[in-house]
C-alpha cells in the first residue's frame, strides 16, 4: 500500500525549562520510536536563551514555533505563578486554535498534547478537530491528587496542614497536610483556586500520559491503570528524560574537569533546580554543614532570595543569578574547602554530572526530572524540598520508594535546617547503612526504568497503545 506522510504530533509546553525539556523529549521519542514528526509549540514569554539552544538540538523532524504574545499586564502585581501560567493558557486558545488548523492541513497532524497548566488549551483541539491529551510532567501521587482535588475541595472546608491526618489517595502514600503542593496550602488564594479548575478540566483529555513509571510508585500505577469512568485513562510512559550527552562538547562550569579528577563515587551533587534558592542563613547552613560532613561536594550556588521571591520566576527569566552567589558564603569557606569541594554558580550540566563515575549522591530539591535523572542515573538522594510538589515527592522517595533520606528540620523557628543536621544526613547517605539500602533500592529502580523503556517493558508498550490509538482514529495506521 503507499504510505501517506509520517504521524504528526503537536505538543504545547508551559514556560520553563523543566516543562520544556521533558515534553520535548516526549517529542524526540515519539520521532525516534514511533517514527513521528512533531512540533514543540512554546509561549512567547517563555522565550529564552537556554530554550532556544535545547529546542534547536531536537533532531530536525522535530520543529518548534512560539506562539504570539498575549497580554498579562492587567493582572495583579505579585500574582502567583499559577495564575500567569493558566491565565496565558486561556488567553492563547485563539491562536493555538489557528496554529492546529493549519497543521492539520498541512500535515498528517494525528494528536495535540499539552501540559500541567493546558488543560484549557485542550478545546483549541476540539475547535480544530484533533484528539488533545495531556503530559503531565510529574508523578502519579500528584495526578492522582489533581484529578481528586474537585471532590477533596467540595468535601472539606479546612487546610490540608489543619486535616487530623494526612491525606489518603488510592494507592497511594499518605501524604501529611503539611506537605501537600504549596499552591493548595490557602484555599482562598488564586493560586488553589485555578488548581480545582485544572482538576476538573483534565477530565477532557482523550487520556493523560504521565513521566512516571511503575516501579516508582507501584501502589499507584495499579489503580491509575485501571479505567474509570470519572476521569480519562492515564498513561505512565516515563522517565522521559534530558540524555545524559546534552551540550556535551564544551563544560564552560568546569564541573566535569573537577569530577574527573575525584576517585569513583565520592561526590554529593548539591543542586535546587532551575528555580530553586534557599535563605541566606539556609546558605550559610548548609555550607557549614557540608564542610562539616567531610566529603566531596559539587555544589551549584545560587545567590539567596530572602522571602518574598516567587520560586517561579525562573519560568520566566532563564534563571540567571545576577550577583556571584559564591560571595554569600561564610568567610574562607572556598579556602578551607577547596581539597574537597566544588562550588559552580547558577548552573551545572546536571545529566552529565549525575551520569559521571564520581559522583556518588544528589541533594536534590525534588523537582520531578531532577528525581528521574536521579534514578535513571542510579544516584541515590538527599531530599530537601522547597516548593510546588517537592514535599510531595520527598514525601514519596523516603516513604514509599526508600531511595532518598530527609534531614531534620530544627533551627528556632522551626524552618532552618542546621549545619550539625546536614552534616550527619550526608555522612549517613555517603557512609551509612541507610545510604547503603538507598543506593541499592535506587540501583534496582535504575535497571527497572531502562528495562521498562525497550520494547516490551512497560512504559514502552503504554507509549505504542496510545501511538496505536492515535494512528487508529486518524485512520493512519
Ligand atoms: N538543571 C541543570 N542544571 C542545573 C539545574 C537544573 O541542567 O544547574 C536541569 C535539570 O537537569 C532538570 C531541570 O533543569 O532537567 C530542572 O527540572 P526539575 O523538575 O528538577 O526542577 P525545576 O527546575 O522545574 O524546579
């Protein structure tokens, strides 16, 4: 029979690299495996340096555009991420609506797919006359929590942190109230209201397609796989993962030159994403703390935001300290460290250090794909959450996974964590038996996610069916 033009995909990424990245990904796998064409659709402010750079690496099968500009100015100063992040999604439909029409006419356009926060781009879809789907770029614990929320918030009128116990989902860890995702802690905030509002509109993907995979959360993947009528059928394809030779030509940070020369497996990896900066006691802290532990660190400074700043911003601008960070160190920290210690700021090439033999563990802030490069990499994980769902996942990884260990929270008002606590959490997770079972648990779920993405592993038989599906109903199978 002749063969009509190859699928095409169409995927729309909220702002910020750690949106960005995996969903283009998503793309490159459905090109390299599935044998699709796709374009990566971004939103104009969104538009970076960075971005640019990794959108143009895609293989050329896989195109990107930006979508026009849409004006945010009349929202409040100060309004939460949340509410920038839905707002523009609404406020692009016209134009999404356009740029799908046109795809389907010229190409063999066979799904639209958008993001966490593009559950309202899904009618531009309907509109144009293609199935939309969601990628949500985070956890099964998380879905499930959204997919929930409309029914959590009909059912009860206090805080999560105020409910007498912690929060039960099917399948799921129990999750205290404290440590549910931060937009949802003030139910009278924007911010939680637009997330009862993306709860109730995933109910119109065709489906959901989640950057998890089984063995991460087994309890879970076994009710989430089951089809229900009340909500669409969910997918976990992942990890869907940065590879690890991204930009590997030039390391301008210096950080791999450095792991080059530290003996196999001696190095904690300290990193809190793109967005992601602690206090300027919190900084001082934690270098006391690792200089006390006494092993080797790499650690990606960033200058401290003393309240007030949104963790998010850096979906917007790019994430570029405009101050050296290293100069909020304690005194003669870089000297009395320099035997063991790295310090880089802003940015490390985060995939090629964690895939590095040197590098033993990671202090990570949680954020999901630093978790799936983790594990993908087989590095074990300090967890130390910050904001959106990260309590959530450190919740998960220590509890439920047992891949990670949490340090105590001390300090007088309860927020700060201590030097003399950091320190005894890295020699446990260097040199500890609670470290030992980490890693081991850890190097389990590495064989488990590679093993799940060949042919005939789990994630890669889920990502066929809904390929399958895709080719079915447009007819292009
Ligand atoms: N990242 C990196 N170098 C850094 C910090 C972050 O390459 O110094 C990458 C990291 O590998 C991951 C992404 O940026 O792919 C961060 O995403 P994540 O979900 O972990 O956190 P977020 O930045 O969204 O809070």
């Amino acid at each position: 029979a002749a063969r009509g033009p190859p699928p095409h995909v169409a995927l729309l990424s909220s702002p910020g690299m750690g949106h960005v990245a995996p969903l283009a990904e998503l793309a490159r796998r459905l090109h390299d495996a599935h044998g699709f064409t796709a374009t990566v659709l971004t939103y104009a402010s969104s538009d970076s340096a960075a971005q640019r750079a990794f959108l143009t690496s895609l293989p050329p099968a896989v195109g990107a555009a930006s979508l026009p500009a849409v004006p945010l100015g009349d929202l409040p100063a100060g309004a939460a991420i949340e509410t920038l992040l839905s707002v523009e999604a609404q406020r692009s439909v016209p134009a999404l609506t356009a740029v799908l029409s046109g795809l389907k006419s010229t190409t063999n356009l066979v799904a639209f797919v958008a993001d966490l926060f593009g559950a309202d781009t899904l009618r531009a879809a309907r509109d144009a006359g293609v199935p939309g789907y969601l990628f949500f770029p985070s956890n099964l614990l998380m879905l499930s929590l959204m997919l929930h929320l409309p029914r959590l918030d009909a059912e009860d009128a206090a805080e999560f942190r105020d409910l007498p116990g912690p929060v039960r989902l099917p399948g799921c860890v129990p999750v205290p109230g404290a440590d549910i995702l931060q937009p949802l802690q003030d139910r009278a905030s924007d911010a939680y209201r637009w997330m009862v509002h993306h709860g109730e509109r995933y109910r119109d993907a065709a489906g959901i397609l989640v950057n998890t995979f089984d063995a991460i959360e087994p309890g879970a993947a076994v009710v989430l796989r089951q089809p229900e009528p009340w909500r669409p059928p969910v997918y976990p394809i992942g990890p869907v993962t940065r590879q690890a030779t991204d930009g590997a030509a030039a390391d301008a940070t210096g950080c791999i030159d450095w792991l080059d020369a530290q003996p196999e497996r001696s190095v904690l990896f300290v990193s809190f994403g793109s967005g992601g900066a602690l206090s300027t006691a919190q900084t001082r802290e934690l270098a006391r703390g690792l200089e006390l532990s006494g092993h080797r660190f790499l650690w990606v400074v960033r200058s401290p935001t003393d309240g007030g700043a949104n963790p998010g911003e850096s979906y917007y601008d790019g994430s570029r300290s405009k101050d050296d960070p290293r100069r909020f160190l304690p005194p003669g920290f870089a000297e009395r460290t320099k035997a063991l210690g790295h310090v880089v700021p802003s940015w490390a090439p985060q995939t090629r250090v964690l895939a590095h033999r040197a590098t033993k563990a990671m202090l990570t802030h949680c954020g999901w794909n630093s978790v799936l490069e983790s594990l993908a990499a087989g590095v074990p994980m300090i967890a130390w959450p910050l904001y959106a769902e990260q309590r959530e996942n450190a919740a998960m990884l220590c509890e439920e996974t047992k891949v990670a260990l949490r340090p105590e929270v001390g300090g007088a008002d309860g927020r700060l964590i201590l030097a003399g606590d950091i320190a005894e959490v890295v020699k446990e997770m260097m040199d500890g038996e609670k470290g030992e079972a980490a890693r081991a648990k850890v190097a389990e779920l590495k064989a488990a996610a590679a093993s799940g993405l060949e042919p005939g592993g789990a994630s890669y038989e889920t990502l066929a069916k809904v390929v399958s599906e895709w080719k079915a109903a447009s007819g292009s199978s």
